[in-house]
C-alpha cells in the first residue's frame, strides 16, 4: 500500500554548464495522487530536471526529496520513468524484456513474469508478446516503454513525452492508467508538447522557462490569472472596425466573429457598444483561454 503522504519536492536545483544555465532555482511539489503537467519550449529545463530527480544528473545546487527525505539510490531505483528516447533492447521479445526489467527492480521472476503479462494485456500487446520490440510501431514500443515504467509497481511516475507517436485509442488508455496509478497514491510528473491533452488529464501544471518555473497551479487558476477574452460576432460590419478600441486587443478573426483581449480594468460593455453601433451583434460571449493562450501569455511576459 502507497502511503498517501508521499510527495515529490523538487527545491531551487540550479545546473549550469558552463556559461549555459540549463535550471536556475527550479522548485515544484507534485503530491501523492495529483497528475501534475510539465510543460515548456524545448530546452527549457524540462528533461534536466526529470534526469536530476532520477539521479542521472547531479544538482548544482538545491535538493530533491521524497516523502519528506532526500532521494537515495535506493529510492530513486523504485521510480518508474519514462525517457523520452528509446530506451527498449529492440532485438528482445516484449514479454521476456519486461519481466527482466521486473527483476532488475527487485521482483521475483515468477512476480515479474506475471506483472509483464498484466501490463501487455491492459495495453492491448499480449498477443506480441514474443515478438522483438523493433519488429513494433512506434506507437505500441511508446506502450511497452510505459508498460516498462510499470511493471515493478513503482512509487511515482516521470515521463518525458509518454504521448509522443500515440493515436487517440492508445493515449486514452495511457491517460486512464496515470490517473489509476495517481488514484493509487503515486505522484505522477509528465512532461508534453501536447497541451490539450495536459489541460484535458492534469491536476496542476508547471510552466517552465529559462530553467525555472514561471506559473503554476490548476488550469482553472491559472485562467483566473490570465487575459480576459470576448468573442463578438457582427454579421454587417465593416472589416476593420474592431480595430483601436480603448482596452482591447484584437487577436483573431474567423469571418465576422472576432476574438477581442480585454485589458485589465478595461469595460467589455466598450466593445460591445461598438459593435452594436455597426449593426446587429449575433454573439457576445466570454471565452476561456486555453492552455496554449495561457502558456504563450506566460512566455511572452517572462520574456519582457
């Protein structure tokens, strides 16, 4: 049984390579049962940090800990992680491969023959199961690599793209197992480029940039911090006519709907007087920010 205190901390690890400052003070908590979204351009940190938590990097500065005690070599063999490059023995048969990676975490073979037929099955992969990995899609060796982050029943889960060369079956299935495992009472950190999927399965998310977190918290709370946005529709205007009023920025333009940022402390009944002095006005609506908007936001504020 998990215990449902454990949490990931991660606290101000810094890493530089020589001029190059790959982490600048990075901190975050992923909590036992959260599905937690790490998110940021390439070279942001992303991987760096996932490697220093497993131990294949070393920290400059800062300490990473687990249920409250720093990380040992012990702790750190009972993650399960995911790299986001290959990293399956191609010319070895599926079932015979997770078994093995089974026993190298302390299973008994018997135990670890067992686990890798439960994760074949459930990631609908049984029926490969004497096939070589590299006789696969890349799709379904994604699947076999989580099945491999699996099967010896670890603490937490890191995963640097586990959706990556996914269809949309398979990253149904794949989001249904972390929410299992984080139901469970694991902490569950993923990185991904995929921020519809993030926004749509994470508890909280981390915005990174430049080595360190920029924004963070549930999606709800960071729309509460974000842009406000309407969106207005004017049949009968003329083309140009949302352009230069007071406390609004125009961001897009689908036919005569137009999507309008309102300024903070800017008056939304602005715009819509406006509109209505052009015409009739078939929609005035509030429009949540996705993910993507807020990320981009974030990432052009942290870089002014």
């Amino acid at each position: 049984m998990v215990s449902v205190k454990r949490a990931l901390e991660i606290d101000g690890i810094s890493k530089r390579y020589g001029d190059v400052v790959a982490l600048d003070g990075m901190s975050l908590e992923v909590p036992a049962g959260e599905v937690f979204g790490f998110v940021g351009r390439n070279g942001s940190g992303k991987t760096t940090t996932m490697r220093i938590v497993l131990g294949v990097l070393a920290a400059d500065e800062g300490e990473v800990s687990f249920d409250e005690t720093p990380l040992t070599a012990e702790a750190r063999r009972q993650i399960g992680y995911m790299p986001e490059e290959r990293g399956l023995y191609p010319k070895m048969r599926l079932a015979e491969q997770l078994a093995y990676l089974g026993e190298l975490h302390g299973m008994g073979p018997a135990p670890a023959r067992a686990a890798a037929r439960t994760w074949l099955e459930r990631f609908g992969l049984v029926d490969r199961a004497q096939d070589d990995v590299q006789s696969l899609s890349m799709g379904n060796q994604q699947r076999v690599q989580l099945a491999a982050a699996l099967v010896f029943d670890p603490i937490m889960l890191v995963l640097d793209e586990p959706f990556s060369s996914l269809d949309p079956v398979a990253v149904d299935v794949m989001s249904a197992v972390l929410r299992e495992r984080a139901d469970a009472g694991l902490p569950v950190i993923f990185s991904s480029h995929e921020l519809e999927l993030v926004e749509r399965i994470c508890d909280r998310v981390a915005i990174v940039n430049r080595g360190k977190v920029v924004a963070h918290g549930s999606v709800a709370e960071l729309r509460t911090g974000a842009a406000q946005r309407r969106l207005v529709d004017v049949p009968n205007a003329a083309a140009r006519w949302g352009e230069g009023i007071p406390g609004t920025t125009l961001v897009s333009r689908n036919g005569s709907g137009l999507l309008f940022e309102i300024a903070p402390g800017a008056d939304d009944q602005a715009l819509l007087q406006a509109a209505l002095a052009t015409g009739p006005v078939r929609e005035f609506h509030r429009v949540e920010p996705s993910l993507g908007d807020i990320f981009r936001t974030v990432l052009q504020e942290d870089a002014s």
